[in-house]
C-alpha cells in the first residue's frame, strides 16, 4: 500500500526556562497510507499536537524527518506543503467577510487566481453546502456552518493530505453528523488522506480505518481497531442484572471452572437506601473471551441455582477499552 506520510525518528525536545530540557516526542516512527483516514489519539500532554506540527512543517523536529508523498518537510517543504490542506481546531475565518470572499483570499494564499480561484470556490461551496450562503457574512453563521467553512478553506487547492483538528468542537449534533460524512466523502469520492484527531472515542471509532496511540511522547499502538483489540486481549464483559437475590461465592467460582473462556466473575450487591449509587439491583459482573458463546452455560448455571436473571447486557471490547487498558487514562484526560 503506497504510503502518503512517513516519519523517521522524529523528535522534540523543548528547553524550560530553567534551562532543563522535556522530550515531547522521542523518536516516532509512523506510516499513514494513502486514502485512508488516520487517527492519532493521545491524552491531553502525549505529544499528540508536537507530532502533527513536526508533520505539517510547523514546528522543526530536534532530529528525525517526515515524508509528505516522498518530499521531505525539513528539505523539501515546499513541495511538502503543497500537499498539505489543514483545518484547524480553532475557526480561522475573517467573521466581517462573506463566505465567498474567505474562500477567495485563502484562495489567494494558496496561489489560486482567476477562473480557477473561481471554479475551486464554487466546488468548495457545494461541497460544504454552503452554496445558498455564500453572500451572507459569517458572523451570521451557526458554529456548525463556520466549522464547516472552516473544512473548506483547507479543500481549496485539492489536498492530498487533509490534517483536521478536532473539527466538531463545539458543535449541534446534527452539524456534526455533517462533517463527519464530510470527512468520509473526502477518503471515498476523492481519495484524500484524512489524519483526523479528536476527544470523542465515537468519532475516531466511526472514521478510522487505522488508529495510532501516542503517550508520553511515543507511539504504543497502531493498527486496525480490530488488530488494536486483539492486540491487548481485551475481554467481553457480561452484565447480568439479579435484582436482590444473593449471589454465592462458590457460584461464581463454578462459573469460572466450568465455563470455557471466562476469566473474572464477581458480584455487586444493591446498596443500601440512602447510599449515592445508581446500582439498585444486584449485577453479576463476567469477563469472558468470546462472550456470547459463553452466554448459554452462565445462565443454566445461574438458572440451577436458582438466581433469576432480570436482565442481561453485552459489552463488547471497543477502541476505549483498548486506549484505557494501553493509556490508563481516559481520552479526554
């Protein structure tokens, strides 16, 4: 598969005012194919936006390089940058001007004049749907349709290479329904590279074809969120509400010996009344590999004992599994 960046033993190091040095990035190694939307994930600190910098030709590495399709950003950045379009986390747009003329004077910046300016800021509109209000100033705007002019200017001048910063930040549910099929029409209708970053697991979870984990200035994971799974042998998790039957510890012991594939089962009785909880009910609580295929012995088993199952949920692993189990933090730590 053709790759559309690669880094090198690419590092940072920043100096304190005290003249001590912090190592923000230490030597990332990291391959983004063509066509594929790429999410780096990372806790608040990680060196998740150094990285991104270092990529986009921002900010100068202390050692290491990135290829942007072949060019090197340190020795050729220019032609590095050309195939660069980048949407910002913060809205960049001047608010006294309409959205044509934004688009125009970024069109501008990217060397664009005449019928073509013309011709790629008419696509830009359509493509962003904003053709209807193209006249109208966007301090007029909703958050959700400057977030989406904001999407356009880094369309202008035909990326191969989208880098998008938590674009739905701060945004109505239905906007950001919007840019998320925007970003999968810019992978499936015209072949962009998407290197996408958020704080909402969802978001990466919906979009990803690949995701990469970075903490403490290093890349610990990277894969398909299938391979990412099976990477950290994260478990389905069985919840099974008992109402205020009392549950045995010498059932959960049989649970574990006898059903193939289980690995933890525990027990959380009811709290008392009066005591801050939202567990009302009893719960058995199962870890097992394969969950659903253990299903049918764990309830003959409870079902001879006498416990009667009120309610059962499926946990399957997911990308916020694997980060917590990776990062020991939430995403949005």
């Amino acid at each position: 598969m053709q790759s559309m960046v690669q880094t090198h033993d690419l590092a940072k190091t920043f100096r304190r005012p005290d003249g001590s040095e912090v190592q923000a990035v230490k030597g990332i190694e990291l391959e983004i194919h063509k066509g594929e939307i790429f999410s780096l994930l990372g806790p608040n600190g990680a060196g998740k936006t150094t990285t991104i910098s270092m990529i986009s030709g921002l900010l100068e590495p202390t050692r290491g390089d990135a290829l942007i399709g072949g060019h090197s950003i340190s020795k050729q950045p220019l032609q590095a940058k050309r195939l660069i379009g980048v949407v910002p986390q913060e809205i960049a747009l001047y608010p006294s001007l309409n959205a044509r003329q934004n688009l125009e004077f970024f069109g501008k910046m990217y060397d664009l004049g005449g019928s073509v300016l013309s011709s790629r800021v008419d696509e830009v509109l359509s493509f962003i749907e904003l053709t209807d209000r193209q006249k109208d100033k966007v301090d007029t705007f909703s958050g959700g349709m400057k977030r989406r002019l904001n999407v356009g200017v880094g369309l202008l001048h035909r990326p191969e290479l989208v880098f998008m910063d938590e674009p739905t930040v701060g945004i109505d549910p239905q906007s950001r329904r919007r840019i998320l099929d925007t970003v999968k029409q810019l992978r499936d209708e015209q072949g962009m590279t998407v290197l996408y970053t958020t704080h909402l697991m969802e978001e990466a979870q919906e979009l990803s074809d690949r995701v990469g984990i970075i903490d403490h200035g290093e890349v610990i994971a990277l894969g398909t969120q299938g391979e990412l799974i099976q990477r950290v042998g994260e478990e389905d998790q069985l919840a099974f509400t008992v109402g205020d039957q009392a549950v045995a510890p010498e059932l959960l012991q049989q649970i574990r010996d006898e059903v193939q594939g289980v690995t933890r089962a525990s027990y959380d009785p009811p709290r008392p009344e009066g005591e801050s909880s939202t567990n009302t009910s009893g719960l058995i609580v199962i870890h097992a590999k394969r969950g659903r295929k253990a299903l049918p012995d764990i309830i003959q088993i409870t079902n001879r004992a006498g416990i009667e199952i009120q309610s059962v949920e499926v946990r399957e692993p997911d990308l916020e599994a694997v980060f917590l189990n990776l990062t020991g933090r939430a995403l949005r730590d």
